[in-house]
C-alpha cells in the first residue's frame, strides 16, 4: 500500500484492498473515500467490498466515483463536503491517486488557497497538475479557454534582468511586441543596500518607480504569475488571466526565506537584529553600527546560493571599518558565521579578505548555519556541522546581528515544469536557453546556470538572451555565449575595495587591465567605481540597452 500524504487531514493512494483497512486503521486513518467507479478495472474490489472491510475496522468510507480524466467541478465540491463530514484523517484512493489529488487541488482552490501551496503540496505527493491549473486558479471552476492577453515575447519579472533584457531587445529591434509581468510598484537597486548599510548611500537613491523604468514601448502587465502552461505557450496569473506568447523570457529573481530561520520574521528591524537584504532594514544596519560601542556583533551567511556572495561579509567590514575609524573596536567581539566552509568561493581573492578579518579581529566560525533567533534575549542558535559529517546545536549571545536569510527560487516557479530538480528555471549555463523549451530563456538569480548571483551576472546575461531570442526569430546572426561573469564588489573599508571578477570556474574575467586595477587587492579605484560610476550605469545604461563593456560574444 502506498500512502501519499497531502495535508494534515488527508492522504491518497492507488487502489487499495480490503485486507488494507485493519492496517489503515492502525495508522491513524478514520475514513476513506473511493474516487474509483466499480468495474474500471477487472482486478479492482467493489466499493461494497471496501465499505465492508471499512465498517469491520472501525472506519467510515465514502463513495465518489469519477470517470477518469472526467472531474467535473460539482465533484470538487462534492469531495470538498465529504472532507468535511468525515473524521480524520482520510485515505482517499483512485487507480493511482491523480484523480483523488485533483479534487483535493480544485476544492483548495475554491477555498482560496494559493496556487503555489496547492501545487506544491500535490508535487511533494507525486502528482502533477499542470493540467488543472486554470481550473484551481479559476476557483476551482472550469474557465473559458481564452487568452486575456497575448504577446509576441513575454518577459516574467521586472528586476534588474527583466528590464534590461527587454531594453536590450528594443534596442536590437525597436518593433517587437513585449510585455513585462511583474506586480511592484517599486524597482530597487539592490546592490546599493549594503552602501545604506554603511552609511555611505541614502536609501532613496536605490529605489525607483516600476513605471518610470520599464522601457517605451513594453506593455506593463501589473500582476503575478500563478503558473505556467509551456505546452500551451501561456502563462496563468493570480485571478486566473491569461497570457499568451510566442517567447517567453523567465527572469522574477529569488525568494529571501525568512521564515527558514525561526523567530527571525517577529524580530527584524528590532532587537538588534537586521539585515541589508531589504529596503526597509538596511537604514536600521547603519543605526545598529552607530550605536554600538562594546558587545558582541555576529554576521552570518546561509547556505548557497545566494543573490551577491559577498554581501555577508561586506556589511561585516564596513561595520568593522567604522568601529576601527571611531576607536572602538577593541571593545567589539565580531563573529562571521557561515555555513559554508570557506570565507570566499574563488580562491584568487581569499588573501585579501583575510588579512582584513584580521585586522578587524573577526573569528571566522565556519559550517555554522543561522537555524533559530530569539530577539528579545539576544540569542541565536547556529547549526553547526563537524568535520566528521555530525551536527551539533550552538548557542551564541549577541548586542547585534546581521542575518542573511536562505534564498530559493520563487515557489511559482519550484512547482513549475521549468524547474530543475532543486527548484531553479533549467538552462542551458552557455546559451541561457531553457534544455526542454525551446521557446523560452531565463536569466537573473532564478537560473541555475553555475554563475553568482549579481546584477552584474544579470548585465552581461540580458544582451546574450536578448541575442539568442532574436536569432531564433530570424532576426539575428550567430549564438552568443556566456562565460558565467560575475562580479563581487567587496567593500574592504569605506575607500576600498576588492573587485572580485570571475566567470565559470573560478576562472578570473578583470574588465581592466592589472595595472589600473588589481581585482585581488584592496583599490581605491575601485570604490570610485561601486560609489560614483555603477549606480548611474545601472540606471542610465543596463536599464536602457546601453551596453556598456557587456557587448555579447557572439560564437557564429
């Protein structure tokens, strides 16, 4: 017997027997509900055998036949009253499962529960809904198949990626029919937080209207995507729209997962504890360095990937820098806590960092992973791995914390058939082109091309997408490739920088040459180049198709 469970109140199966019910009971089970029409199959006990076997062992048992490919929406509702009657939990069976799960995902639907959550639920089972996802979106109900909208491409998100790629698209072909889906308001410059954090940037200068950046010309469609139906060239948004396309481009970032730390969520902002991953917490870093003047400061680092790798420990020297340059820092315990196992992923740059752990004299804790944070007490708890594979709890006490939550790809997008196995969009890492649909490209955090996750990747990716779509259209020569740039500012101290440039690999990819800059050294350049050139790039020429020094190879 193969029990699939659902929710806390119910699981489903194949075809189960009679002789299963005693066993069913004695697993908590009490009742079952058979989704299965007598005769579909010469194998298959009747209902009336079951209900027997049902009654013998103390269950209730329910009978709601459904032909095969055939659940109407009067059956959603129906199995959705049976649920409710009946004690839990329940089993509830078919021939393999697929019918029963989808009455549970249509009544979900009705009840208003998100679409994610539904198909997530169903997918951890082992069931595919795909083919119902109008219909739960819908309420439940049967739409009509008509698109409310359609495009020529169609581009998921309007972050960094989104609006650059469809920028980079107009500024290679001016007539093109596109639409950017995103629901904000607001479109932020996210690499300027760690310089909010610091005390360097004002928080207003990161952020912008939605409206006031997405190109002339693009179709703002201001709503999220619910789903996504590849064999049908379509997308589902939340209130069951439609839209349809004959190219999609997939670029809607990731998801920061507070909620994977507990406690972290009802004590952000607060406490003592911050974060430089949000708009609205990186003033309160600044205000959490400033007033520190002894205690203990912890900065921590999740397990990867995660959007800027360096990020962590750049809020941790700017915090350092200030404490050493107000005199302080004797009085201060720094602490990095990362779950991985090395301070940086390219080695080339590792030198560097460690001489300014030690002159900050910062304790290097690696393998330990924020699992559990008590604000109010002043107390996180890292899981910490040892050397033989064993995990062990750790308890440390803080004045101040800077958390990094863990991040994954957007749950739309992990229960889409675009997924890879671990959640992220399936490209390929040199033409950014989806491995199973060849109709769609992806670029951004939400891939899982082997490259770090930066605006800077996102820059060089968005004239290689926007390349590679036109050519499939016949309106462009040759393929280009992309090598997995990547670059990681690392703001050493307020002046400095490390200007970590890397590609696939490890491999070093310096946009200058080692005399003006040594990427593997601390520069003063270089922070001119973060503080005073990138943010006018960002807004003046990555948004607007201006492809400065991010001209695509093209391969022929």
């Amino acid at each position: 017997m193969e029990i699939r469970k659902i929710s806390h109140t119910l699981s489903v199966s194949p075809q189960i027997a009679p002789a299963d019910l005693a066993e069913l009971r004695g697993a908590g089970f009490r009742s079952v509900i058979c989704n299965r029409p007598d005769g579909e199959g010469s194998d298959q006990p009747t209902f009336a055998e079951i209900e027997k076997a049902a009654e013998a062992a103390g269950l209730e048992a329910r009978y709601i036949p459904i032909v095969s490919g055939m659940v109407s929406d009067a059956d959603a509702g129906t199995f959705d009253t049976a649920l409710q009657e009946l004690p839990g939990p329940v089993l509830a069976y078919c021939r393999t499962g697929t019918r029963s799960s989808t009455l549970w995902a249509l009544a979900e639907g009705a009840r208003g529960t998100a679409l994610p959550e539904i198909l997530k639920a169903t997918k951890s089972a082992g069931y595919d809904m795909s083919g119902v996802v109008r219909r739960i979106a819908n309420g439940g109900k049967t739409p009509t198949d008509k698109a409310d909208a359609a495009h020529d491409i169609v581009i998921v998100g309007g972050g960094a990626a989104g609006i650059s790629v469809a920028a980079s698209l107009l500024a290679r072909a001016g007539d093109l029919d596109i639409a950017i889906i995103d629901p904000q308001d607001v479109h932020y410059y996210q690499p300027g937080w760690t310089m909010v954090g610091g005390g360097v940037f004002a928080p207003g200068v990161t952020a912008r209207t939605m409206a006031s950046l997405i190109p002339r010309g693009v179709a703002w469609i201001k709503a999220a995507v619910a789903a996504f139906e590849p064999d049908k060239n379509a997308l589902v948004l939340d209130g069951c729209r439609v839209v349809r396309y004959n190219r999609l481009i997939v670029a809607p970032g990731l998801k920061l997962d507070w909620d994977a730390v507990k406690g972290l969520p009802e004590t952000l902002g607060r406490n003592g504890v911050t974060s430089n991953y949000r708009y609205d917490l990186a003033p309160y870093t600044w205000e959490l360095v400033r007033g520190l003047k002894q205690g203990k400061a912890i900065f921590t680092q999740p397990p990867m990937p995660i959007k800027c790798a360096g990020a962590p420990q750049k809020a941790l020297y700017l915090s350092a820098d200030h404490w050493y340059r107000s005199g302080v820092l004797n009085n201060i315990d720094i602490e990095f806590c990362n779950a991985g196992g090395v301070l940086f992923g390219v080695k080339d740059y590792v030198p560097a960092l460690e001489r300014y752990i030690e002159k900050y004299n910062a304790e290097l804790s690696f393998m330990h992973n924020l699992v559990r944070i008590d604000g109010p007490a002043r107390v996180a708890w890292f899981e910490r791995t040892n050397a033989d594979g064993t995990k062990e709890m750790e308890e440390k006490r803080f004045d101040m914390i800077h958390v990094v939550p863990p991040q994954t790809a957007p749950d739309f997008i992990r229960v889409s058939p675009l997924a890879d196995g671990a959640g992220w969009v399936d490209v390929d890492q040199t033409t950014l082109r989806h491995k199973s649909f060849e109709n769609i490209w992806s670029l951004g955090d939400v891939m899982n091309a082997p490259n770090a996750k930066t605006a800077a990747a996102a820059r060089k990716q968005a004239p290689i997408v926007a390349n590679n779509l036109l050519a499939d259209m016949g309106r462009g020569r040759g393929v280009a490739h992309y090598d997995g740039y990547g670059s990681c500012p690392l703001t050493v101290e307020r002046g400095k920088i490390v200007l970590a440039e890397f590609g696939y690999g490890g491999k070093l990819l310096p946009s200058f040459p080692a005399f003006l800059i040594d990427g593997t050294k601390p520069s003063r350049l270089s922070w001119l180049l973060k503080e005073r050139l990138l943010p006018p790039v960002y807004w003046k020429a990555m948004l607007r198709g201006k492809e400065w020094m991010a001209k695509p190879e093209i391969m022929g």
